[in-house]
C-alpha cells in the first residue's frame, strides 16, 4: 500500500480482555515502530523491529504487551489482561512515516 | 537523560504574523531532529529533518548545537498551519535511525 494502514482504527474492550493491534507497513521498509499516545502528551515509544526480530523492547512498560513481526512486513502488538491505564492510541510507524493509530478504549 | 521539551502547550498568533514554535533537546551525542505536524483528525505527518536543511510550507528550523535547540519558524502563518507541531529527536543505532523521542507538542492557532 502507498501508506502505513492499522488496524482497527477504534477498539472497545473491558478490563482483564486481551486485544490484539496490526500494522501493515510501507512495503520493502524494514524498520518498523510502535508508540503510543496518551492525551496530552507526544508518541512514547513502544518497541522497534529491524526486519522479522525485535531490535529494541525497552519502551514496553511490562510484560503484559507484546509484539511480533513474524514475516518482516505485518506486525501485531498484543496485549494481555488489559487495565483502565492502557487506553491510549497505538501508533505504528514504518521508518519516519505514521499510520493514522488505533484508539484503544479499556473500560 | 535523552529529552524533548516544548515549552509552549498553545500558541495563538494573527494570521500574516510571524510564528517560532520552541524546541529544545537534551542528548549526548549527535542527534537527528525532526519537527512532525498533525492536523485535525489527520496523521502525524513529517513536517522537515535538520539534515535535510529545506523549507516546507514555509517553515524552516535551524540546529543550534550549542543552545541545544530546533525551533521551528514561518515568517508569515497562515489559518491553515493551525495544527498540533511536535518536536523529535532520533537516536542512533549504530548508524541506523532509531526511535523517536517527542516532547508534547505545541497547538499552534493561527486567528484570521
């Protein structure tokens, strides 16, 4: 595609549920990024693929978020037992160029 | 510590005046620094890159290594450059461009 698409673009889940966020990136780039945004604040950084493995991880706050890119080009972020703190919008970046995110909503 | 700070959560000017959006960084090492723009109900979009040293929509921003900043400026704002502007700065990975560390933006309203 000629962008960076996520999906879905809103995500309504209740606490202690498990979601699962897609990327799907520029074609041919291998360096992919997720952030996240809460209100108020700029992207904070999540984790960043080189290819198919994790170059870096230390964005993620704990172990209940995690991602993969089994293939090199799709990526999905994960997260487990989802709490009220979690709500935010999920940003995946493929190099320098943003998709338009994903609202997550925990109620 | 690795940071972004603007200075300014809003910023309100007449339409034809100029505009300086602050940015200032704190890294140690060289960077590379970035001003991105989100419109309303828009994407984040790249706006410029310090080493790509060009104006676009007429907006320019020097690096200053020794004040540690990238303002952004317009001599002249137009109604459409209202917007949420954030500041970024890139880490280096050996070479490759890492991630992004933003400061929290600075809404810029420019008034008829």
């Amino acid at each position: 595609g000629a962008g960076v698409s996520q999906t879905p673009s809103n995500k309504v889940t209740e606490k202690g549920k498990y979601v699962e966020l897609r990327c799907d990136p520029i074609s041919g780039h291998t360096a992919l990024y997720w952030y996240r945004q809460s209100l108020g604040q700029g992207p904070e950084f999540l984790i960043y693929f080189q290819g198919t493995g994790a170059a870096d991880d230390s964005g993620l706050p704990n172990d209940r978020f995690f991602a993969v890119r089994p293939e090199g080009s799709v990526s999905t972020l994960k997260i487990q037992r989802t709490e009220r703190g979690d709500s935010a919008v999920y940003l995946c970046a493929s190099r320098l160029f943003f998709g338009s995110g994903t609202q997550l909503s925990v109620l | 510590a690795q940071r972004v700070t603007q200075p300014e959560k809003l910023l309100s000017v007449f339409k034809g005046a100029p505009v300086e959006l602050k940015c200032n960084y704190s890294y140690s090492g060289s960077p590379e620094l970035f001003w991105y723009v989100q419109y309303s109900r828009q994407r984040l979009q790249l706006l410029l890159r310090h080493i790509s040293r060009e104006s676009i929509k007429g907006f320019t921003a020097d690096l200053n290594k020794g004040e540690t900043s990238f303002h952004l400026k317009k001599p002249f704002a137009q109604e459409e450059d209202s917007a949420m502007y954030y500041c970024a700065l890139s880490r280096n990975y050996g070479g490759s461009q890492g991630n992004l560390i933003f400061g929290k933006g600075t809404k810029l309203s420019v008034k008829p």
